[in-house]
C-alpha cells in the first residue's frame, strides 16, 4: 500500500457541462459538522431544502425533494415508479439524454415510442402533438435542455398537448433548473427532475424532483410494486414528509450544501438569475465569434447555459482542452456520442457563470488557437 499525503487537488475553473463551481459558502456549509439523520435540526434542514426547491422549481407541489443520488437517480426514480411494464412512453430523443430515457424506460418494460430529430435541433408542439394522435402513451418524455448538443427544447405548451392526449409530462431539467426559465406549475408539467452540480452550484450527489398531483395519483394506483427499492418514491416521500420513516440515510453534508446553494439562488431572485446567465452567454458568444469560432446550434434554439462550438478544421480538439486545463486552470468538455472530436462543450452555469470566466477562456482560447 503506498503512503499518502493530504489530499492536494487544485481549484479549477470549471466552464463544462457539469460540476460548476462552487460557491465558498456552500463549501462552508458542506463542512459543518455531521449529524444523525432523524435529529430534530436535520428534519428542519429537509423541510427547508424542500421549501427552497419549489421555489426554484416555481411549484407548490407537496411531493418535491432531492433523490440522494445525481441527476441519473432523479431520472431512474421518475422511470422507476411512472412505467409499469407494457406501459406505453413516447421519449423525443434529438441527443444523448433522450438516448438515455429510452434505455431506462427499456429496462423497466416500458414500450418505447422514439421521436427522432437530429442532434442540434429542437423539438416543436405540432411534431409532438402528430406523434401522440398518432399513437397514445402513457408518459411524453422531453430534455429540456439537452447536454450533447446545447439545443433547448421549450417546454412551455407541451403539457397542453400531452394532457389531451391522456399523457403526464415528464421533463428533464438538469441544465435548466435555476439557470433558465422553468415554471412547473404554470406549464403544468406533471413530472420533472434535475441534478445539484449544474445550474444550482452544488456539488454532484443529489437530484432534484417534484411531482404533480396528477402524476401522484397515477404512482398510487401502480398495480405492481416499484421494482427499485432504493428509488422507489411512496417510500423516499415518506421518508421526506411528516412521518419521517426510515428508508435510507439521507447525505446530510450533500444536504447542507443544498440547502445552502437554493438559499442563494433565492437570495439572487430566479429573475435576476435567467438574465444573469442569458447576458452572460449572449457575451460568450460574442467573445467566441470575435475569435473566428461558430456556434453549432441556432441562435434561436441555443441554451444559454451551455454551448456547444464547432471545432475549426485542422485544429486538435484534445490538444486545446489539454492546454487550457494544464496551462490556465481552465476545464471544458469534448463532444460525445455522433459530436466526438467535432465540438467543445463550454458551459456557463450557477456560479461559474461569471464575467470574469468568459474573458479568461476567450483570451486563453485566442492564444492557443493563433499557435
Ligand atoms: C440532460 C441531462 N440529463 C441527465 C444527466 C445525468 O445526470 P448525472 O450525470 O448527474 O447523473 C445529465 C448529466 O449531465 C444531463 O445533462
């Protein structure tokens, strides 16, 4: 076994997909010291994160809470107990994500009805509305902002369609929540789940959800039983209400540094937010054109939360992102699935969306590129 010194790691600039940066004070918070999970002070903290979380889910819904876990078991859990096996689930997959639902909703039994679009495009209602008429789910499954590729799909109007058609709406928000409009009760989105280390600048570990009454009824007449314990939400809601009933331990650190990051994202306004991060990718992108690059989505379909830029011919994509993180400190992603080695992702989320970051990165982008 080798001998070890403390743990030296360095502080990053973090302009990727996921995690974004931490503020001190949720770092703070983290470090406070641990406590049991039924202690009367930890019980207050859970009421207060799920307070917090529908105000930055914009919903009153009793049934909103982090699954303890990233955004992958906020998605598994909302595919676990929503599909019974033969259940019907029509996903729009135009990237990696809508790949991902249709995997999930596979394994579960679920018969999956794809709607393909190209990667880089967004979905509009009337294709929606064709695909239900044409074939009824029980469950129409949207990425609201979808990670591979920076195209925003807008959500607003999509539970109108889906309603008509005797679906629930289940919407991924895990680059959206707390970083782009979101309004879950006012576009009646029936179910919707996200993650801690984007928008919200926490570290990952815990995935946001909230359910609507609709969707909640449709979980309590289940005719079999949720086949993932863990996940299983009669059980985490239980845990999480008034009864506080055992199920699992809940991550306190990770809890505490939740609660802290929706404290500030309250102490910003959501409003003050959405526009923080729309200037602020509005300047990246103007940074970035100035320097010869192109953006690969619309401008009217493009997330300001994360882009995603089209490499120039001849440059080493892998090389790039290796100079700006050994020689600036500075981290942002590679493309994936069919985008590998053709783009970088850069995102501008919670508290890496500064000002400071984009002029860092475009300069540090415009030296490397020159060479
Ligand atoms: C749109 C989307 N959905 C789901 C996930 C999965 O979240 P996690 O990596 O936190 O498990 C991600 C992660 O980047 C994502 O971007």
């Amino acid at each position: 076994m080798g001998s070890y010194s403390d743990l030296n790691t360095p502080e990053r600039i973090l302009l990727g997909p996921g995690p974004s940066m931490v503020p001190p004070q949720v770092l703070r918070a983290m470090a406070h010291p641990v406590m049991g999970h039924l202690d009367p002070q930890f019980l207050t903290v859970m009421n207060e994160v799920q307070d917090l979380l529908r105000y930055v889910f914009q919903t009153k819904n009793p049934l909103t809470l982090p699954i303890s876990g990233t955004g992958s078991a906020a998605m598994e859990a909302c595919i676990a107990n929503f599909i019974e096996p033969g259940d019907r689930i029509l996903i729009g997959v135009n990237g990696y994500f809508g790949e991902r639902l249709c995997d999930m909703a596979s394994r579960y039994g679920a018969v999956v009805q794809r709607l393909d679009k190209p990667w880089g495009e967004a979905f509009d209602p009337q294709e929606i509305e064709d695909a239900l008429r044409k074939q009824p789910a029980k469950i129409l499954a949207l990425v609201h902002a979808e990670t591979s590729t920076g195209a925003l799909t807008p959500v607003d109007g999509m539970a109108e369609i889906a309603h008509k058609h005797g679906a629930l709406l289940l919407v991924d928000c895990v680059t959206s929540l707390g970083g782009i409009p979101l309004k879950i009760d006012e576009w009646d989105i029936d179910i919707a789940y996200s993650c801690s280390q984007k928008c919200l600048s926490c570290p990952p570990g815990l995935g946001p959800l909230t359910v609507g009454a609709r969707a909640r009824e449709a979980l309590h007449k289940r005719k079999t039983k949720v086949p993932n314990f863990y996940l299983d939400l009669s059980m985490i809601e239980r845990y999480w209400g008034e009864e506080h009933a055992y199920h699992h331990t809940a991550p306190i650190s990770m809890n505490f540094a939740l609660r802290e990051a929706l404290r500030l994202v309250q102490d910003e306004g959501l409003e003050n937010r959405y526009k923080r991060h729309q200037q602020n990718a509005n300047s990246l992108w103007k940074g970035l054109e100035d320097i010869g690059l192109k953006m690969f989505v619309p401008l009217q379909h493009r997330l300001p939360t994360l882009t995603v830029v089209t490499i120039p011919e001849g440059v080493d994509e892998a090389d790039v992102r290796k100079r700006l993180l050994n020689e600036y400190n500075i981290e942002i992603a590679s493309g994936f699935g069919m985008l590998k080695g053709k783009v970088w992702r850069i995102g501008l989320m919670g508290y890496s969306s500064r000002q400071e970051n984009i002029d860092l990165l475009v300069s540090a982008l415009a030296r490397i590129l020159a060479k």
